[in-house]
C-alpha cells in the first residue's frame, strides 16, 4: 500500500519523524517503542502501510518476522532478556492505536510482574472445539 502521509510510522519509515531505530531489512524497520513498557521494548513494522497482519502480502510476512526474531535473538544477548513476549494488538478491538501493523517485542525476566498472553482476554467459550475448528478450516479453505 502507498504511504499514508498522516501516518506516524510511515513518517518514521521515510526518515520524517525520529526513531531509535536498531536495525532494517528490504521490507521492514524495527525501532524503540516511545513509550516504552521495559527497556528494550521495540516495534517491528513492514516498511509499506498496511494496518492488519491479514493486508500483509504473504511474501513481506517472512521479512517482518525475520526482524522480529533477529530482535528478540539481541534482547536476549544485549539486555540480558531470559524471554520474549511477541504480540500484535491486530485491529482496534485488540487496542490497536496507530493504524500501522506493528509487532510488540517486549524483553521478559523471571518475577517481572508481566502477565501472560493468556490475560487478555478472559472470554468464557461460547462454542465447543469441534464447531469452531469447523468454522475456522472452512474459513481457510480446507
Ligand atoms: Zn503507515
């Protein structure tokens, strides 16, 4: 997708706006989180805008994560990280706030306080195993 003009992100991307930026490949950048959550907190964003991992074409998918995981391979050597914590707030329900698909790589320590990815959501099953998997392989196709 073009550049969004009023997109902080793609500002970044063009040099317009400042970033701590620590590394890039052809098709994404990874900088520092402004407002960090822990030392170290970096976003991994795909150079061209897109606001949802489902509007990245499937070949800039490895790219993006290929920073992800080169990030995260140095928060555990430069800061000492024991773990990671890789999310995506995917749309605005998730709490998406810039609309500009952004990876969260976030260094973890043993008695950090941080919660899990499984407290964000605390949503009783409404539907048994068997109707959602039908659901889901029938929305990929299968
Ligand atoms: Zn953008």
């Amino acid at each position: 997708m073009n550049p969004d003009p009023s997109c902080v992100f793609c500002r970044i991307v063009r040099g317009e706006a400042p970033a701590h930026v620590l590394a890039e490949n052809e098709h994404a950048l990874a900088f520092l989180d402004i407002h960090p959550l822990v030392d170290g907190h970096a976003l991994i964003i795909p150079k061209a805008h897109y606001v949802t991992l489902e509007d990245v074409p499937p070949e800039l998918v490895g790219p993006l994560f290929e920073l992800v995981q080169r990030v995260s391979r140095a928060q555990r050597r430069a800061l000492g990280a024991e773990a990671t914590t890789i999310g995506i707030n995917n749309g605005r329900a998730a709490g998406q706030v810039v609309p500009h698909l952004h990876v969260h790589v976030l260094p973890r320590y043993t008695g950090d306080g941080g919660g899990l990815i499984h407290s964000i959501i605390q949503r009783p099953s409404q539907r048994g195993l068997d109707e959602v998997r039908d659901l889901l392989v029938k929305a990929l196709g299968g």
